[in-house]
C-alpha cells in the first residue's frame, strides 16, 4: 500500500473509551497541502479524530501514517512526528503573559535563538492582523483576537499539519468570518495540510477542498462539496446535510436515465420524476433540497416535471429567508426569499403549487435493514 503521496493516511482505526466505541473503521487518505474538514453533529468522534492524528491518543485498533510512515507507539520518534503538527484547540488555553510570550513559547522550547524568534513572531503577528499587540496580556484578548493568536501560535511553528477544532465555534458571525477568511489565506499562501472539524456546514463547504462525514464513529462519506451536499449516500448523511425533504417512494417506471417514483402515503397515484438509474420496483428516498423547491400560485403552469398543489402549512421567516411547509398530500419544506413568500402572500391556509425539477431529486436506495 502506497502511504507515500499522502500527508495523513488512517487504516482500519477503531478506538474505544470502556465499552463505547467511538470510532469504528475509519479509513482515510489526507493529501499533502489539502484542506479537509471532518463535517457531523456533536458527539460523533470529530474531536477524538483529531486528537488521535494529532498522537496525543493512540487507537485501540488501526494505523496513523504520516507522510508515508506509521507513527510509532511511544518515544522519541513519536514526539518527533507530534512537533511536526500544530493542534488549534476549540477554546485556546494562554499562559499569564503578553501576546509576544504566548506565540513565542513553542520556539524557545525548541531552543532557537531569540533574534530568530523576535523575527519570526513579528512576521506571525502581521500575517493574523495582530502587529502592535506584542506586549498585551494574553487574558486581556477577545474571542477572535484569541483564536488568531491560537493561530499565529501554530503557525510561527511552521507546521506540515494544521488542526483544527471547531475554530469559529466559540464566535461571533464577524470574528468567525475574519477567522475563516485567515484560515482561507493561509491554506492559499502555505502548502500546510489543514483537517478541520466543524459542525458548520457552511464553513466546511466553502474552506474545504475534501469533507468528510462523521456520524456515530463512522466516516459514512467523503467527497467534495458537492457530492456530500447534493448527492448523500445514506438518509442519515442526506438529513445531516440539509435535504429537508426525504420522501419514502418506490420506481414505477424507468425509460431513458428518468426514473419515476410512486409516493409512499401520498394521495393515490401520485409520481415524481428524477434522474437516475433505479430499477423498477425498488424502493428508494427522493431527497430535494429545501432551496430547489419554487412555490407559485395555483394558476400558475410550470415546465417543471415534477409540480404538486398544497396548502401552505407554516411559514418562519428568518433574515432575508423564509421556510415554508406545504401539504401536498405529502410533506415539503421550502427555502425561498423573504421578497418572494410576501409577494405571493404566504401564510397558513394558503394554496400554492411547488415545482421542482427531475435534476433537483437526489435518489437514494432505502435500507431494508431497519
């Protein structure tokens, strides 16, 4: 097996506390220079993942490479590979000591010389927005002032890895954006290897070259942005993601790469129409994201192959956009602007027609194993 093309390479690794078993046969490949985040809810072993690439835990089971080679179990070849890494905790913890101390700290362990530190703490210092804060006292920081200095920590290091726990967590929406756009910049203008864990989505899809999902301890899909939020693999992925619409079906036809699904507990007779390649007979989940749902009033004719009448069930408005629950027989969500729910005057009882298009379907096989 070839361990050389990647930064991080993780075989068959399960890992136990007592008896829950938190991680279960994850298998994954890192690239060197790839920005990955490790998207899935809280309490999915995002951060025992972490911690285990990072070798401050071993696996009960399993094998962490890096750069080629299977980190040892102990000694000093371990600590060797663990300085080659920098760890960006969710709440980053700072001694009682200026800005300049703190970031300082990782080279004076490593015994180099202060002209060289001075250097290299003052360049950190301007490439995280913080020149001119040497001096401050590390407690005295804000949360995203604290995470850049988190970062600059890691960084003046010059790690080959970046880890990342929950990053913006702990943030404010302006600091969480002045911290993603740093991470942005610095994956850009570095080749350092970064493996995130976020449970914002958002935050994965727009950093990450590659996601993975993690629930319950499995790495259940990985892929790039797209693939993960258009195209999940299981229910549990296609809920986590955001496809508020997962509607139990069967294929009742198939001609030509459009497949039709009869709805299960819809009014008799009802059918959607997607794009894939699923036998007859097979049953299956329709999945449509919220956002690919247009709602019109009923006189309205749409060249959409899949069109249902519903009553508007609920509406929550939420910044510039609205939620919208139609019954249509069977449940859909919609995600439309704000303008547009009160231009059509959206509010409960109201009829509308939902149209979406073959391509906007996600088909997923249903498990019979439940």
């Amino acid at each position: 097996m070839n361990h050389q093309s990647s930064a991080i390479k993780i075989t068959d690794l399960t890992h136990t506390y007592g008896t829950r078993e938190v991680l279960k046969d994850v298998n994954l490949s890192i690239a060197r220079g790839e920005v990955f985040a490790l998207i899935g809810p809280t309490g999915a072993g995002k951060t025992t993942l972490l911690r285990i690439i990072d070798l401050l835990e071993t696996p009960t089971s399993g094998e962490v490479y890096f750069q080629g080679r299977p980190a040892p179990q102990s000694g000093r070849r371990r600590l060797e590979m663990r300085r080659r890494m920098s760890f960006i905790h969710q709440k980053p913890e700072f001694f009682s000591s200026s800005v300049y101390d703190n970031v300082a700290c990782g080279l004076r362990w490593r015994g180099v010389k202060e002209d060289v530190i001075s250097s290299k703490v003052g360049n950190i210092l301007q490439t995280v927005g913080l020149n001119g804060n040497d001096n401050r006292d590390a407690h005295t920081l804000s949360g995203g002032e604290a995470q850049r200095v988190a970062l600059a920590r890691a960084l003046v290091l010059d790690p080959e890895v970046l880890l990342l726990d929950e990053p913006t967590a702990n943030l404010d929406p302006v600091s969480a954006t002045k911290i993603e756009r740093l991470i942005r910049s610095i994956a850009e203008q570095r080749s350092t290897t970064m493996i995130m864990a976020t449970h914002d989505m958002s935050q994965g899809q727009h950093l990450a070259d590659r996601i993975g999902v993690l629930i319950e301890g499995r790495l259940v899909q990985t892929g790039d942005a797209t693939g993960i939020f258009r195209s999940p693999r299981s229910e549990e992925v296609a809920g986590f993601v955001g496809m508020e619409n997962i509607i139990e079906g069967t294929i009742v036809a198939n001609k030509d790469g459009i497949v039709t699904a009869g709805i299960a507990g819809g009014p008799y007779g009802v059918t959607m129409e997607a794009v894939s390649n699923h036998p007859t007979g097979k049953e299956v989940h329709a999945c449509i994201r919220p956002e690919d749902i247009t709602l019109a009033p009923v006189t309205h004719r749409s060249s959409a192959r899949n069109s249902f009448q519903g009553r508007v069930t609920m509406v929550a408005s939420s910044g510039p956009l609205s939620r919208v629950e139609v019954d249509c027989g069977f449940p859909l969500v919609a995600l439309i602007t704000r303008l547009s729910a009160e231009e059509l005057g959206l509010e409960e009882g109201i009829s509308v027609v939902a149209d979406f298009k073959a391509t906007a379907v996600h088909i997923i096989e249903r498990s019979t194993n439940r």
